[in-house]
C-alpha cells in the first residue's frame, strides 16, 4: 500500500503505538473509568472465550454442519434481539446495566458449561450470550463521557475500549484452548463465566462511584436539535462497489470461523480443541494491523488498500490448503488477520467518502445487513463444501473467488482514489480542535469531506448578529473581530472557529464577524454539524465553549447557562 508522505505517515505510526501507553495512564487516574474498563476486558474475554468453545462443543456434536448453525442463529437473531434489549434497558443507570449484562454473561456461560452435549441448548445460550455482551457493549459507550474528567480523558477511554476489543479476538481463544486441552468444553465455557463474573464483580466494588452530571448544555433543555430525518439512500456505483465487497469478505470471513474445528482436527492434528489458538493468532494479526489504521486516515490511496486487504485475506488461505505444519498455518492466519483489519477500516471510511451525507445513515444501516448476511451464507457454504470435500479443500474455495474479486475490483478501486479526494488539511484543522477531536478518525473525515472552502477580503461581514443562523465557521488564514451589541469583544485567528453558539441554542446571532485581514475559511452547514454533536462527549466540550464565550461577551438580551 502506497501512503502519501512517508515521513507524516511514520509519524502516524509512532503516535498509533504510543496511544496505548497514554490511554492506560489516562484511565487509571480515574477510579470510575478504571472500573468500566476492567468489567469491559473481562466481559470482552469471556465474549470471545465461549464463541470459540461454543464453536468447538457444536463440532463435536454435529460438525461443520452444527457449527454453520451455531454461526447463523448466534448472527441473525441477536442483530433484532441485541438492539432490542439496549432500548428496554436504555431507562437504567448505566452502571446498572453493566452489571446486569455481564452477570447475565456469567449465567449464560455458566449454564452452556453444563449443556454441552445439547446443541439446541448451547445454540440458544449463544444467542442469550452475544446478545447481552451487544447490550454490555452499548451501555459501556454511553457510560464513559458521563465518566470521563474532560476531552483528554474521554479520548484516551476510547482508544482504550477498541485496544481491548482487538486484544480480546487475541486472548479470548487463546484462554479457550487452554481450557479445552485441559478438561474440554465445560472447562472453556466455565472460564468465561468467570471472567464475566470477575466484570461484574469489579463494577460492583466500585459501587460508590457515581458518573458525574452531564455537561451543562447551551440550549438549556439538555438535548441538542436533532438532525433532519434521512431520505432513501441512492443506488450511488461507488456505495455497491464498496457494499459487494464487504459481502465478498464477509462471506468469506464467516466460512472460515466454520472450518476452524475440521482444519485442527483433520489437519493439524489438534483436535477440534485446536480451534482455540487458530483463531487467537488471527486475532493477534488484527492486533497488530490496528496500529496501521490511526496512520491510514486521511491516506488519499484507500481503494488501494482495500484491495491489498482481500489479497491478504486470499492468499493465505490459498496456501493455507497445501500446509500440515501447525506453526505456519498460524502465521497465515495471523496475516489474514492484519488484512482483516485493515479491510474493516479502508471500508467504512470508502463508504462514509461514497455515500451522500443526506444518506450515510441509511448506507450504514446496509452496510450492518450485508454483514449479517454475508457471515451467515459464508457459514451455510463452508459446512457445505467441508461435508462434500472436507476442510482443506475447502480453503480455495473461498479463498480464490475473493482473490478474483479483489483484482476485479481494483479498476473501480483506483478511480474511487482518483474521485474520492482525501480531505488532508480539512482533517488536521478538525482535529487541532476539542471537540472534533474526540470523534474517530473515520468520522473526523466525513465530516471534512462536507466542509466548503470561502475566501473573503478584509472587511468583509461573515455573520451578523440578530440574523439566521446556518453555517459554523472554521479559521484557516487571516484575522476576524468580533462585535457584541456594537462593542469590540475579540479577535480570532488562525485555528479557532465561531458560529456554534447560535446553532445549539437554535436561535440568532449572538455576535457580528467581520475580517480584519484576507481569511481563507471553511464553513459546514448546520445538519452536518448537529450530527458531529451526537457523538459522545462532543456536545458537552462544544457547549463548554459556547458557555464560556457567552460568559465574557453575551448580547444584552441573553442570560447565559451558567
């Protein structure tokens, strides 16, 4: 993969590296914080921990066929059951519902330990398990701005959560083939129950602790205006581009999850409890292509990557068939791994560049059912083909039509590159301020994407006060003043930006702009902007900053939040 600037993208790298550090350090201040995200990798352990042991008791009690069942009622359901437990529970503290969900965790687990010669049981308990773990997951994200003491603290909690996520595809099977090869699947099952029990345990020792209050919003009413509703998304080629081949990979990905127990007992001579360590060194891959993605936002090469993502996927597999030795399968795996990684980054920031952004919802919400839809045929055809001509030779099967696919689909690819232009400067102006920068990097890039380059001389007015307001206003060159009621109250530059107030209030200009020198500046529209404060902790720091230019200069007519 070709990078713009080699010596930014290095240093890309080292910041993506050095995140974790600063992360641990952030959240370990804080007490609350800490406990959230010590139930969250306990919880995120046993997730991936019962999957694989799941995986493996359906093996042994009706193959590759049981396993393909377990994948698709473990996938279809729990995208209508997960959601719809999370609104039920969306009434509870949020500490609450941690609890609770992983307490359920420990039970459904505990119970599949004592049910594993009863597919029909173990397939139920699964769906009980991933759906409470999708609730756990929801709760945990809604939690940690109530947490957080500020924007530093908020980031580094979320880059936290998504290390933990990808360290779990890692340590959870690794845990379980350790239980497996020493007493089976009860063992694997009840190590998840205790590490779901080992979750709840740390949120209720920290009881005492109570999120603080919201911050304080500028509207007064505690919500901000909600965005206008979304209109049909457009049958956009660049969005099916992007779309099939997600579902390519998808299928793929979920045959591949049903031929891990036929490949460690048939091939490599494991056993089914094998299936453990095959799926730990993919999940080590994906660990490591992680630190890859903070470096890859803003690349303007992205299509091309996506196609080096599904060679990567491909080709290992396709070697995969002619190896028996164990420790290079691992090392296959453990590429198909990177690949898969920076496959889930390269497209969803295509389609957010894609997708018009009256639609992106709407593309989103296809994007969730290709993948549903994808795991849960890929499962259904590698049981076929195992049964038919057994794990091994299954591999190219689906490995050589996703080569072909990739390779397909690069033309397409590379003129996406070409239409697609990767708004470099838009990101890094976003990101030098507060509140954009707690969004994740895909979403700092869309919003950029939506951003409208204005020249203007000096002397020129940007916004007077007492008129409609529409647009927020970011500062790339020159010097602005700003007038309350008449009277001089401060100047801009360079970096800061202005307009928010009057758009979270919904309500006029509290001040009139004016250039004082040339300005380069860039405007985003008032829909975009109201979608970037839904994002969890972005509101409370843009309010913060409304709050405090109101407390230095407010219109006579205006008493300010406190």
């Amino acid at each position: 993969m070709a990078v713009d600037g080699t010596p930014q993208f290095l240093a890309r790298v080292r910041q993506a590296l050095a995140a974790p550090v600063v992360a641990l350090r952030e959240t370990g201040s804080d007490r609350g914080l800490r406990a959230v995200q010590l139930s969250w990798a306990a919880v995120n352990l046993a997730s991936w921990t019962a999957a694989v042991a799941l995986t493996v008791a359906a093996f042994r009690l009706g193959g590759g066929p049981a396993v393909a069942l377990v994948v698709v009622v473990r996938t279809l359901p729990s995208a209508l059951v997960g959601p719809a437990l999370a609104a039920v529970t969306a009434s509870w503290p949020r500490l609450r519902v941690l609890a609770v969900s992983a307490t359920a965790a420990a039970v459904a687990s505990g119970c599949s330990a004592a049910a594993t010669r009863s597919l029909v049981l173990l397939v139920a308990l699964g769906l009980v398990l991933t759906s409470v773990v999708m609730v756990f997951r929801a709760a945990q994200s809604a939690v940690l701005p109530e947490l957080a003491s500020g924007p530093r603290q908020l980031a580094a909690g979320n880059v936290l959560t998504g290390g933990i996520e990808a360290l779990g595809v890692f340590a959870g099977p690794a845990l379980a083939g350790l239980g497996l090869a020493a007493a089976g699947a009860p063992l694997a099952f009840a190590l998840a129950a205790g590490c779901s029990v080992a979750g709840a345990l740390t949120l209720v020792l920290a009881r005492g602790h109570r999120p603080r209050q919201a911050p304080a919003r500028v509207d007064g009413s505690g919500a901000v205006p909600a965005a206008r509703p979304r209109a049909a998304l457009t049958r956009q080629p660049a969005v099916r581009l992007v779309l099939g081949l997600l579902l390519a990979q998808t299928v793929v990905s979920g045959g591949l999850t049903v031929l891990y127990p036929g490949l460690s007992d048939e091939v490599y001579g494991w056993g089914p409890d094998g299936v453990g360590a095959l799926t730990a060194a993919f999940g080590l891959g994906g660990v490591m292509g992680s630190a890859l993605l903070f470096a890859m936002a803003g690349s303007s090469r992205l299509g091309v990557a996506t196609a080096g993502a599904l060679v990567l996927w491909a080709v290992p597999l396709l070697v995969l068939a002619g190896v028996t030795a164990p420790t290079a399968a691992l090392v296959l795996l453990a590429v198909v791994g990177v690949g898969n990684a920076m496959f889930d980054m390269t497209t969803v920031t295509l389609l957010q560049r894609a997708a018009p952004a009256a639609h992106l919802t709407r593309a989103f919400v296809a994007l969730e059912v290709v993948v549903v839809l994808g795991l849960s045929a890929g499962a259904t055809v590698a049981a076929l083909l195992s049964a038919a001509v057994g794990p091994a030779a299954a591999l190219p099967a689906l490995g050589l039509p996703l080569l072909l696919v990739g390779l397909a689909g690069l033309p397409s690819l590379r003129r996406l590159d070409r239409t697609l232009a990767a708004p470099r400067e838009q990101v890094a102006l976003l990101r030098s301020l507060p509140a954009f920068a707690l969004l994740p990097s895909p979403d700092v890039e869309r919003l950029a994407l939506q951003l409208r380059r204005v020249n203007l001389p000096s002397g020129a007015t940007v916004v007077l006060q007492g008129k409609e307001a529409s647009t927020y206003w970011l500062i790339d060159s020159g010097r602005l003043g700003v007038c309350v009621d008449g009277q001089p109250a401060a100047e801009l530059a360079a970096g800061d930006s202005f307009g928010e107030i009057a758009l979270l209030r919904s309500i006029r200009r509290t001040a009139t702009v004016r250039t004082l020198t040339p300005c380069m500046l860039w405007a985003l529209d008032r829909e975009p902007f109201l979608e970037a404060m839904q994002h969890s902790g972005v509101r409370g720091v843009m309010s913060d900053v409304a709050n405090a230019r109101l407390t230095r200069a407010a219109p006579a007519h205006l008493n300010p939040s406190p």
